[in-house]
C-alpha cells in the first residue's frame, strides 16, 4: 500500500518524484491521500499536495530536517538553530506561507501530535528521522477534514511501518571551519511475527550538535552596523565599568562642579562637560569621562568592552553570543500492526524524544538607583562631588560582567502513545466500507534553566548595605544561605566572589506541561454507484482535550531577575467534540472531452467546552478533458481554536497616568465631547454608564488596565481557494517524454479574526470616532474592551470596578496569495542508445511566485502594502518573504552509485525601512547541496555531500534582526561537510 501510495504521490506532485523511470501502474490500491479521509483509486485529490521522499530528506548534512523543509517554496523559516536571541531551545516550528507557526497542522501518519508550544504548533524536533518514508505538504485550509488549525496548509510525516530486517547507521559533519560538529547515529529494526499476520519496527537514533560562537564567523565577529560607507562599533551602551549621565537640566554652577573634578585630573578641553554628557567609574572608583561618542578621557581599566575606549566606549556583546545553539537528542519510536481476524487489525505506535540545548546572552544589563548619601561602596571623592553637583541620586547602568553570561539551558521531553483498531466491515449492499478507530494520549514537557541573572531583591539590599531584614542568598557550598554582602559595583571587575555569590539568582527553572487526548473513529465506504464510478462517503467522530501549564520562577513571575523578561504562570485547557463528513461523486467518466468530472465537499461541526461552535466546509471538484490533463479547484473554510496561551495567560493590573492626549473622551471637557459629534459621543458614554451626564467630569489620575489571556476570544476563520491543474506526458508523446510532469495551483487565503491585542489609548479613543465607529455603537471592537464602574462611571483607578482591557483580542486581517509550480522528469539514457554507464537522469522542480500578502492589524485601518519582496526586522509582516522562491534538485545514478545536486533560489529583497546610505536590497540568493551514495554491496551503503557548496556567505542589509541579517533564511554557518554509512542486515 505505501508502494502505491508514494508512486500517487509522485504522479500528483511531480516535483516530488522519487523514480527514475516512469512504470505504467497496472493495478493502484485504494488509498487514503492527506487532505481527505476518503480512500480512493487513481486520483490527484483536489487538494494541491507537495511530497518530499526520504531519498531528499537524506541528503543533508544535519538530523534536524526542518532544514531541508524550510528551502521549500511553500515554507518561511521559524527560529532555527543559528537563532540565538530569541531562540527556539531546540525546538523546531514549521510556518507555512509565513502566515505563523500556529495556523498550519502538523500531523504524523494523518493523525494529530501533542502540540510543543502555547499556541497549539508542533514541535518536528521530537519526530524520528530514521523511519520517514515520506512528508506530504497541502495548501489552503483542511479543518473540514483535520479539525481546527488547519487554516494555512497541513504538513503530514507518514512513516514507515512495514520495514524488515536490520539497519545501523552513522554520520559525521563538520563545517568548512572546522567547527559546529554533528554525530548522528542510528538504529532500525522491524519484522513480522505470528505467520505475518503481524509487523513491528523499532527506530531509535542519537545525535549531538556543538555549539558555535558569534566570533567564528566574520559577519557576527563584532557588534557593529554596516553601511554602503563602511562599518562601525553598535555595542552597548551598558558596560561592565557602570556608567551614568549628567542630568540634561544641570546648570552651568553643576557642570563648573565637574569639569573642576576634571580639571584636577588633567582635563584640558572642558567642552566635553555638558549636560546629558556620560560618565564612568574606573576600578578604583574615579570617574571618567565614557562619552557619548564624542570622545573618553580619564578611562584606567582593564577595556573588556572590545573597541579602543579612546574611540568609542561601548560593550561588544556578540563575542559572548552563540551563533550556532549546541544539541543533543535520543529518540525511540516503534510501530505494532497486528491482524486479530481478516476483518480487524490491531495497531499503534509509541514515540519517545528527549533533547537538550542551549542558548547564551552577554551578561546581564541593568540599571540601579544609587542614593549618594548612604551607598557605602561610593568613592568618597565621587560622593562628595556628586553631593556638591546636587545629586542625591543616579541611575547606573552596570552589566553585571562577574556573573558569566546569561545562559538558558533547555532539556525538553516529549511521548505519545497510540492504539487504535482498523479494518474492513461487511459488505453493505454489496458495498466494502472500511473503519478507523484510535485513541492517543501524548505529553511534551520542557524545563528551562536560567544561569548568570543577578537577583533584584538582593543587589537592592546589598546596595543599600545590607541592612537588618535583607534577604538571604542562595545555598552555598556550606549548606547554609548566604548573608547579604555590600555590593561595589563601581568599576570593572569589582564585584567579588562573595558579592557574586548573594546577588546571583539560583535554582530559576521554568516547567511547560502539554498534554493532549485524541479519539477518533470514522467510517468510509461507497453509498452506491453512478454510470462513472462510486459516490464515496465517509463520517466520524472526534473528541479532543489539551491541558496546558506554565509556570515560570519566581524572579520571572515577579520581575526581580535582572536581565530576563517577566512573565505569569498560565494554566488551562479545554476540550472538544466533533462530528465531520466528507462526499465524493463521480459524475462523468470516459466520455469525448470528459475522461474525468467530480465533485466533492466535506463539513465538519465543532462544539468547544470554551462556549464555542464552529462549522467548517470544503467543495470542490476536479475535471480531466482527457487523461493527461485535470483540472482542480477547492473552497474551503477553516478555523484556528484560540491557543491555550491566548485565552488562560495571566492577566497583569496597569496603572497608566492620565494625560491632556488621553482624557477620557466621556469627560465634559474632552475634544470629542467638545467637537462636531458631541451629541453621538454623550448618548454613547450614556449607553457606558448611567451615571454619565452632560456635565461629568472623569475623577483620577490613572487608569486601571488590563492585558493577558481573554476567555470570550473567538477562533480565527480563513477561506481558501485553490486551483490548478495536473499535467501528464500523453501517451503519444516520444519516449523519452513520457515521465515528464507538472502541476500549476493558485491560492488565495484570508483570515479574519486574526487574535492580537491594541493598546488602551487606541481602544478608548477610537471607541467615540466615526472614522472607526461611523454609528457610534457600543458593540463596536473598541467600545468592547471599555468596562466603567458601576457607580461613578470611572475607567480610573479612582473606580471600584472600571477598567480599559488590552487584553487579546479577535481584531486583525491576513491576505496570502500566489502561484505554486512543479515539474518532475527523469530519462534512463541507456534506452536511448547510450552506454549503460551514462546512467539514469532525474530533475525535479518547486517553485512559488507569492503574489501577495497583507494584513490588517485593528478594524477600520488600511490594508499594509504587499510585504511580498520585502526583507525586515523579523516582527509579524517585517520578515523575509521572496517573491520567487524554488528548490530545483538534478539526480544522475548508474546501477548502486547516485549523486544529487540540490539548488535552492531565493529571490531578492528590498528593506523599506533603510536609509538613503543603509544597505537596503539583498540580490538573489543560490544556494547549492551536493550528495552521493555508494552502495558497497547488499549490506554497506556509504554516503556523503557538501551543504552551501560554494561557501555563499549571508548577507547584511539595515534591518538585520541577528548581527545584520536574517539567520533563518540565509546561511550564516557555510560550507558543511559530512559523511556516512548505512549498514543492513
């Protein structure tokens, strides 16, 4: 059956194709193809698939395939493993048509994995690679099908469970500078048992990854910003020596006080005293002048920052960056297919991965309010100047440089079990109808570890002197917490052991927990038969539950870890049940111009425990004028549920001030309640509260907000259209033509719904503006997010219960579409009257030309412009999205000797945010992967290639979100080396 299916597969997506010579199929199984349920003979289904074969996903030098996946046209590139800030923790995400990692479904052999993020995507990490026979790519929605998320395609690893025999493999990869290392190794094993009426394989592999410093490499070497002029220091500003500036209002008796200071330590050019002008502290507490640019004088200590201090005094952060992210991963998975009657097959399967990674930061930043009087470590000399300058206070900005680098170590878990029952039930009218019934359960766990964060609390009392009730520290060596230490954090390396040893956070790890249970159980069969063949059926049931913790440490949950972002624990879930159904009906066959015409659709009904519904529906159909030509076209509809992060998330209490821009527009005062549409306004604040009057005033002078999850969020929706057409050489062309084939599809996705959130400020004044609220209604998206108090009418903190939410929120728009094509041909050039040893030639071709893509990000706002052929900073609509992208591979393979060259194509980009000298335009990208095998003999195959052939380097250009360029989509490692061998048995 996998046979039959691979060699469909290849006939409806020639770019996939695997064979090197096109065989006439004399009898094609029943098959179930991804995008429908219904098993069918001889078709192309009507969604548009690409397939990728375990021959390609081989032929590259790493274990983690999402690196090949993401050169396909159809995918943009998530975190990967040369992302460092932000960083992936090993986890790999696939984002189809850049329209987000959560709005395309991930499945493996048809069916749903545990989900390895808040927002419901998978993480591919945890899959094995060593059993992938093929991954199935469709386009445009499929939750008629699939269920909720399938709003921008589904991406299907089926793996094999028929394997017999034994398999031992190895690799080795090492890049052109001779670092970045992998080992892959590996185990398969499968047979059958019981007089064949049952199979089992087991897979398991191991590899490791070294990690890569930002210095190895010449464009992240230093931190600096490159132009058509030249480059140039973009360091930190927050140094290990800790800094603080002259207030901008000091007067000119304050700056004579300094320069005096100054004066005294030889200081010849006063001008670089001035208001706002940035100072340091040497090791021995002395100031010196760190400048702002504009020069240093005065500076004694030991320049850790990277740059001469005499030209520019900044912190070179990348030396302690990673650019590649060290990895090491086990995984086991095995399959179990056992026949209890002829008409019940018993099967499951049992996945278990564990993988660790790391990600490394310059040291910690932060800023400390010293007071001058009582910090005791302050030089007397600086105290007394600073006291005669007329500062009690100073921010210092000091990176806590003693610590180590910020470091967060990754160690991620995941196991998914199931267990279903299949097989064929009695005929029906003469009809065979087939059943599926499965349950899974799956869990993925990831603990994160922070290393090298100082601790709020503690460096506030070590400052302080370590007054009575300071906390204690963390356990030391001694069993015993440590004692609070002064803390002397002026000048470099002054921060002692027994200082480091207080201050520094310990024992901070974060625990994610997702579990997932699925059930489902379908039927398929023929209802009856019609003049051009048998209208299909198929109906089932599915129930689904995902739970989700998330709790961080306490320095993250209260803000008191220094250097890291703050966050809330989150916890929740919910469940789900549905009923779907799909139909197929063949209305003409085998007639002049008619050689195929059907229809299909397929509805499925979704009842959610969050107070939810949801339909969701495909039609289409496909037609074939004559057997080399079809035509296909699909409508669907399909929703993203709202991810457990978006709807539990902690909600946060903010207090922001109330200002002249922002007065509360009910306010009798207010620009709105004083313009042309002041009756409209009232009458709307009136429908607010009861307690608004044409002479209220608004009473406070903060607002009470707040963000987080959003429980009433509804699931975003996307329709999808598709059409194309499938072209096979006919029959009459020569020979030598007759394996050439292509596919042309259009698509078109728009989401609506889209979840996302809007600032206070925007929701209270768009509210009461006809440009966004033309009838002035309450149940405007604006007005939605305004809750006044009950008794006064208040949204101030003045109030009991009013309050302005910038919680999540359904409010924006996504546009995506553009032209997918494939060809695929291969030649057995010995047929054609040429030596044997010229062997057999296979091209292969994928393409996209993305047409458009927009969003819309709050109702009532413009569309943006096309972000096709725009290249940016990496947020949402600002990444790199080509207009021509393609992944062409040519084959040539002569009895048990192949080689491959693989060529991927990126088109150029422009980034609109440059400047008139910023490097604003990459030209287009080739990228090339060069692999050949060998097999020995029936036992031993060797193997080996080279990634990024010819060492492309990547490129810089003005937006640059990691040292000047995009590292998810260009190659920032280089030419890569590797080697291997397969043994069977």
């Amino acid at each position: 059956m996998i046979g039959s299916a691979a060699l469909l597969a290849m006939a409806a997506t020639p770019a996939a194709a695997q064979q090197d010579t096109a065989q006439p199929a004399t009898q094609v199984e029943e098959i179930v193809v991804t995008g429908s349920r219904i098993r069918v003979r001889d078709t192309t289904g009507t969604s548009p698939i690409v397939t990728v074969g375990a021959e390609q996903l081989e032929e590259i030098g790493t274990a983690t395939i999402e690196t090949y996946l993401n050169s396909l046209p159809q995918l943009s590139p998530s975190l990967t493993k040369t992302n460092n800030n932000p960083s992936s923790g090993g986890a790999a995400f696939l984002d189809l048509r850049q329209l987000g990692t959560s709005r395309g479904l991930t499945l493996v052999n048809g069916r749903r994995l545990v989900p390895g993020s808040s927002n419901g995507a998978v993480d591919i990490s945890i899959l094995p690679g060593g059993l992938m026979d093929r991954v199935e790519i469709i386009t445009g929605g499929a939750s008629a099908v699939y269920g909720a998320d399938a709003v921008s395609g589904v991406v299907n690893f089926i793996l094999k469970d028929d394997f017999e025999g034994l398999q031992v493999s190895g690799q080795y990869g090492i890049s052109g500078e001779n670092d970045g290392e992998e080992r892959q190794y590996g185990l398969l094993m499968g047979g059958a048992f019981a007089d064949g009426r049952g199979h089992m394989t087991f897979a398991a592999s191991h590899n490791t990854r070294d990690g890569i410093a930002q210095t190895a490499r010449d464009i992240s070497r230093t931190a600096e910003y490159c132009d058509l002029d030249g480059c140039y220091p973009n360091g930190s500003f927050t140094t290990g020596d800790g800094t603080f500036s002259i207030s901008p209002s000091a007067t000119d008796a304050q700056l004579a006080t300094y320069r005096t200071y100054f004066t005294g330590r030889g200081l010849t050019d006063p001008s670089l005293i001035y208001a706002g002008q940035r100072l340091g502290f040497n090791p021995d507490g002395s100031l010196f002048i760190a400048g702002t640019g504009d020069g240093t004088f005065g500076y004694t200590g030991p320049n850790t920052n990277g740059w001469n201090p005499d030209e520019v005094f900044l912190y070179d952060f990348n030396p302690v960056n990673l650019l590649q992210s060290p990895y090491e991963r086990t995984n086991f998975y095995t399959t179990l297919k056992y026949d209890i009657t002829d008409r019940i097959e018993f099967y499951g399967d049992a996945l278990f991965s564990t993988y660790q990674s790391s990600n490394q930061l310059a040291e910690s930043p932060a800023a400390f309010s010293i007071p001058v009087a009582t910090t005791g470590t302050l030089s007397p000399a600086v105290k007394a100047l600073l006291t005669s300058a007329g500062v009690s206070n100073f921010t210092l900005s000091r990176r806590s440089v003693e610590l180590g680098p910020r470091t967060y170590n990754y160690n991620t878990t995941a196991y998914q079990a199931t267990g279903g029952f299949r097989g064929d039930l009695p005929p029906i009218f003469g009809n065979e109808w087939h059943y599926d019934v499965y349950g899974s359960f799956g869990r993925y766990e990831s603990r994160q570890e922070f290393v090298g964060f100082p601790e709020g609390n503690r460096i506030r009392a070590a400052l302080a002197g370590c007054p009575t009730g300071s906390p204690t520290g963390p356990v030391g060596s001694s069993g015993t917490p440590s004692v609070c230490v002064p803390l002397n954090p002026f000048g470099a390396n002054n921060i002692t052991q027994a200082q480091v040893d207080y201050i520094m956070a310990k024992g901070q790890f974060q625990v994610t927990a997702i579990e997932q249970k699925n059930v489902v159980g379908s039927v398929t069969g023929d209802l009856f038969k019609l003049p051009a063949g048998a209208v299909s059926f198929a109906l089932g049931l599915e129930y689904r539950d995902i739970a989700y913790d998330d709790l961080p440490p306490e320095g993250v949950q209260t803000g008191s870890l220094l250097g890291g972002n703050s966050a809330g624990p989150v916890s929740g879930g919910y469940d789900v049940w549905e009923v779907f159904t799909e139909l197929r009906v063949p209305l003409l066959a085998d007639m002049p111009f008619v050689k195929y015409l059907g229809l299909e659709g397929g509805y499925r009904a979704s009842d959610y425990s969050i107070n939810q519904t949801t339909d969701t529906w495909k039609y289409g159909g496909e037609y074939a004028p004559v057997d080399w030509l079809r035509f296909r076209a699909l409508k669907q509809r399909a929703v993203r549920a709202p991810s457990v992060g978006e709807l539990f998330a902690t909600q946060a209490e903010g207090f922001p001030g109330v200002t002249s821009g922002n007065l509360d527009p009910c306010d009798k005062d207010s620009a709105q309640r004083t313009g042309a549409n002041a009756a409209q306004v009232l009458q709307l604040c009136q429908l607010q509260s009861s307690q608004i009057t044409a002479t209220w005033d608004s009473v406070g002078t903060q607002y009470r907000t707040f963000t987080g999850g959003n429980q009433n969020l509804a699931p975003e929706v996307a329709d999808s259209t598709t059409i194309g057409a499938v072209f096979r050489s006919p029959s009459n062309f020569p020979t030598w033509m007759s394996s050439l084939t292509a596919t042309v599809d259009y698509f078109n996705i728009e989401i609506e719904n889209v979840i996302s959130s809007v600032g206070f400020s925007t929701s209270l004044s768009r509210c009461f503006d006809p440009t966004y609220n033309s009838s002035f209604n309450n149940t405007n998206i604006y007005c939605a997010a305004i809750k006044r108090d009950t008794d006064t009418g208040y949204l101030t903190s003045a109030g009991i219960n009013g309050s302005i939410s910038a919680q999540a929120a359904n409010l924006a728009t996504f546009k995506a579409s553009g032209v997918d094509l494939s060809v695929s041909y291969n030649l057995n050039l010995a047929d054609y009257g040429m030596p044997a040893w010229a062997g057999r030639l296979g091209f292969s071709t994928q393409g996209t030309w993305y047409k458009n893509q927009q969003s819309q990000n709050l109702p009532g706002d413009p569309f943006s412009e096309n972000f096709v052929g725009g290249i940016g900073d990496g947020t949402p609509g600002e990444t790199t999205l080509p207009e021509y992208k393609f992944n062409t591979r040519f084959s040539w393979a002569y009895e048990d000797v192949s080689v491959s060259l693989r060529w991927s194509y990126i088109d150029s980009v422009v980034d609109d945010a440059a400047g008139p000298r910023d490097i604003g335009e990459i030209d287009a990208y080739n990228y090339f992967y060069l692999n050949g095998s060998w097999s020995v003999n029936d036992t031993l195959e060797v193997f080996g290639g080279v990634d990024n052939l010819f060492d492309k380097a990547p490129p810089r250009y003005a937006s640059g979100f990691q040292y000047q360029t995009d590292p998810s989509t260009y190659d920032v490692i280089g030419r890569y080396f590797y080697v291997g061998a397969r043994a069977r048995f």
